[in-house]
C-alpha cells in the first residue's frame, strides 16, 4: 500500500516538473519571437527612416534647384508676359501709313544731268486723331512731311488716298495732315477710327508700352517694351527736346507712329532712335527709342488742326558761334553780328559785337543750346541773356532781359 502512494507521489512530480519545463520552453519561445519582432521592427523602421529621409531629402533638392531655374532662365514672380492682341486689333484701326515724295533734282544741271525731275521716297507713319465734316485729321512728326511734294496716306484695309499739310512745328517735330472726306469710299470710312488720347504725365519708368507704325515701309507692325526713362533730353535738327526714352524696337518709317500704353491710349508719338555701327569699335546700340510725350503737344496740336500756325519764338539776332579756343581771345558764346529791328532784342539792351554765354542761367556753346531754352517758351515770355562786352580792353560781363516775339 504504502509502495502505491510512493509510485503516484513519483507519478505526479514527473508531470509537475514536465509542465514546469513545457513553462519554461514556451516563455523562452516567447521572449524570442518578442525579440526577432523587435529586431524585425528596428530594421524595416530604420529602412523606412532612410527611405523617408531620402525622400525628403530629394524633395528638399529639388525645390532648390527650381528656385535656381527660376531665377536664371524664367521669369521672376510678378513678371508675366503679355497678350497685346486685343490692344492692338483695337487700335489698327487708328493709324495709318505715309508715304512721300520729295524732289531733289528739277534736272537741269543738277544731279541728273540728262533731264527730268528726280524724287526721292519716304515712308512714315501717322495717327487719325479726328474727323471733320470735310476732313480725316492726321498726327505725324515734322520730319516725316517735310519738303514733300507729294504726299499719300494708307489705312487699314490698304487703300490710298492723297494727303495735304494742314499745319506743322519744325522745332517740336510735330504735323498735322488731312485726307479729304469726298476723296474717301463708304468702305474705308467703316474700317477706320480714330485713336483716344492719353496722358503722358501719367507714365513710369517700367510700365509697359506699345509701339505701332510703318516700320521700312513694309507696312504696320507692332513691337512692344517698356518706358526706360522719362525726360530724356534729344536733339533733332538743332532742337532739344524731353523725350520719352523706351526699349520697343523703332525702325524707319515708325516715326509718327503711335507709342500706347496698356489701355490703347496714345501716349507718345514716336518719333526717333540711337543706332551706331556694329562693325566699328564701339558696341552697338539696341533698345533705344524715343517718343514724344502727348500731353507736352497736346496744346500745339490742337492749334495746327484749327490752321493756326506754330508761333516759334525768337530773341530777333544773328550771329555765329564762338570756340573756346580762338585767336582773338574772345568769350566762347554765341557773337551777335544783327539785331532785326522791332525785336524784343532791339528793344532791350543788347547790342551787336556781344556775346552770348548764357541763357536762362545755361551755357551756350552750341546753337541748340539757345534752341532748347526757346523750345518750351511763347511770345511775350522773358529770357536773362549773361553777355560779355567789350570794356577798353578786356571783356566784361552783363545779364540783358529779352522779351521774345
């Protein structure tokens, strides 16, 4: 009996310590999976991390390099460019091409010596800024109409018609010309308009332009750009002017035309251009055209479109210009040699064998110096001349106050 209890006691350690060890084998299981799931997590976690790292990364690269192309080889932000298309299908309609006809040889003894009248052609290009009950008024520059012997304009669906002078400005470039109404077909009349004026006083530097006009005579075409500078000072033909400085391109035959700003409006005429040889030493020049600002004329237009004529000023002398260096020692300056009689000149202090200095406080070395100082002045206004005059032997100077007429 007592060997049966023994062999059951033994019977059931067996099977504790079974069970015990079945514990123990199951917890080690248990503990290594835990640790290869670890293991497992930390590897696939740190491939994650490096992938997400390098995905940034190339993000992070990429955005760099766009912002260096768009600095190098694209537009900056707030730079767009600009569909003028409508602009300009509006105002078309407003200009017109001109061409002249001028003669340089009646053919006697002249260049053509074997007879007959030689001219040589222009092409220009101009504005219709009114209608009449008998007339198409036309703006243009001075330069484009003068000496012509003949003058036809072009509008928009290419029909030509005969053009005369109706008043001009040499000393500010400006004209006005007329196409007579009768002469006109119905068609014609439908297809044409005429252009909205602007304000040039209004302009900045870097606000976009439009330039449109006969360019070479092949007809109208448009460029565009922006205004460079205001206030330019340009001479032509021996008058200074302010002009407004732009980088649209301006060829032949674009003078006259006109220079709009983002609305259509006139705002400028053009009128001249700096070019120089690319085959000298100097560099050559490109994106240097100028306009006449609107608003500086807009009182002189309306005069030359009601026949009134441009009353260009004079002080009422002659004379010549005298170099710095000369071998009488005398004052450089403008010498006067006659005073038309009845001028403001006759009337003032000013006498012949003076010299000119000064006008208006500004140095006078060239005749265009007294030129640009009368260009903005009328009848009636006042200019301080600073004149040396002969004393014993020496020169000494004076101011003389003129009053123009």
């Amino acid at each position: 009996m007592s060997n049966e209890k023994e062999s059951k006691k033994e019977e059931v350690k067996v099977i504790e310590q079974k069970e015990k060890k079945d514990k123990i084998i199951k917890l080690v299981t248990i503990i290594v999976v835990a640790c290869m799931i670890l293991i497992a997590i930390f590897i696939v976690g740190n491939k994650i991390y490096k992938t997400v790292s390098s995905i940034f990364e190339n993000k992070t690269k990429e955005k760099i390099e766009l912002k260096y192309t768009e600095t190098s080889d694209t537009p900056t932000k707030g730079v767009y460019m600009t569909d003028v298309s409508e602009v300009v299908e509006n105002v078309m309609p407003s200009i017109v091409a001109i061409t002249s006809k001028t003669l340089i040889s009646s053919g006697t003894f002249g260049p053509s010596f074997f007879g007959g009248q030689q001219y040589s052609e222009g092409a220009g290009s101009g504005i219709i800024i009114s209608k009449t009950d008998s007339d198409i008024l036309i703006l243009t520059n001075n330069h484009v109409i003068a000496d012509a012997e003949e003058l036809a304009v072009q509008f928009i669906n290419e029909k030509s018609y005969d053009a005369k002078v109706v008043g001009t400005s040499e000393r500010k470039d400006v004209a006005v010309i007329s196409v007579s109404l009768k002469d006109i077909d119905s068609e014609t009349l439908k297809s044409i308009k005429i252009a909205t004026m602007g304000d040039s006083t209004t302009l900045k530097v870097g606000n976009g332009i439009i330039a449109i006009g006969n360019a070479l005579g092949y007809g109208q075409s448009v460029t565009t750009g922006v205004v460079s500078a205001l206030d330019r000072e340009v001479s032509v033909d021996n008058y200074t002017s302010k002009m407004i400085q732009i980088d649209a391109a301006i060829n032949g035959g674009n003078s006259g035309g006109a220079l709009l700003n983002s609305k259509g409006e006139v705002v400028g005429i053009n009128s001249a251009k700096y070019s120089s040889n690319a085959m000298t030493s100097g560099a050559s020049i490109e994106g240097m055209g100028f306009a006449i600002p609107i608003s500086n004329v807009s009182e002189l237009i309306t005069s030359l479109m009601n026949g009134e004529e441009d009353e260009a000023v004079t002080i009422g002398i002659e004379g010549y210009i005298i170099e710095d260096e000369n071998a009488y020692n005398m004052p450089a300056g403008f010498y006067v040699s006659r005073i038309v009689s009845g001028s403001g000149a006759d009337k003032s202090d000013l006498e012949i064998g003076n010299i000119i200095t000064k006008i208006n406080g500004k140095e006078v070395t060239a005749l265009s110096d007294i030129q640009s100082v009368l260009y903005d002045l009328k009848k009636g206004d006042k200019v301080t001349l600073t004149v040396s005059y002969v004393n014993g032997r020496q020169y000494k100077e004076k101011d003389v106050v003129v009053t123009l007429s």
